[in-house]
C-alpha cells in the first residue's frame, strides 16, 4: 500500500476519526472492521501490546517482525512500553493489549 493512497479530503476525514475508531483497555483481541486497518493508536495510559501484527512488514513495525524496510528496525516485544499521550501510526491488522486496564483509542482506515 502507498501512504497516498487517500485523496486530500479523505485523509483529513481519517485524521478526524471518521473511519471509525475503538476504545480498548482489556485483554482480547482487537481487529477492525472488515476493509479497515488500524492505521493510529493513542496510548491513554502507559501501554504494552502483547500483540501487533503489521499489515505490511516491509513497512511497519510489530510484534511478528521489524520493519524489513528500514535499516536497524526492531521487532516490538511485550517488554516495550509505550507512554500514555503518544500516538503512533501505520498499518495493522490487529492488536492484543498487554496487561488489563492499559488504554488506547484505536482508529481505522
């Protein structure tokens, strides 16, 4: 997938949350609605995922692979913990939060 995949409009509509978003603070898997990826996820709380699984690992990070792409990217481990307030972006398929009540808003496109 090219990261300019969406028209100007469609992108500023993603970036608003109109493809559709989750909140997520237990153990069970999330993945999006048919069609959708994940494409960003704030962290509410200090965050660890016991499973993200990149779309395109060519491109994106998880906790199957690094990114293949890029030179010295690492393959995310339940150990890493991502602070609450960040936001990161790209391409998932899923995600399986670490520990119960760890929080995130999950947003789809």
């Amino acid at each position: 997938m090219a990261i300019n995949k969406y028209s100007v409009i469609e992108a500023q509509n993603i970036q608003l949350g109109q493809g559709g978003s989750a909140f997520v603070d237990t153990l069970g898997q999330l993945t999006p609605p048919t069609g959708l990826k994940i494409i960003m996820i704030t962290m509410l709380t200090d965050v660890e995922f016991a499973e993200l699984t990149p779309t395109d690992a060519a491109v994106n990070f998880g906790t199957t692979s690094a990114n293949t792409a890029a030179s010295g990217s690492d393959t995310l481990t339940n150990a890493d913990t991502f602070p609450g307030g960040v936001t990161i972006f790209g391409r998932w398929d899923s995600l399986t939060l670490q520990t119960a009540g760890d929080k995130a808003l999950v947003y789809f496109g």
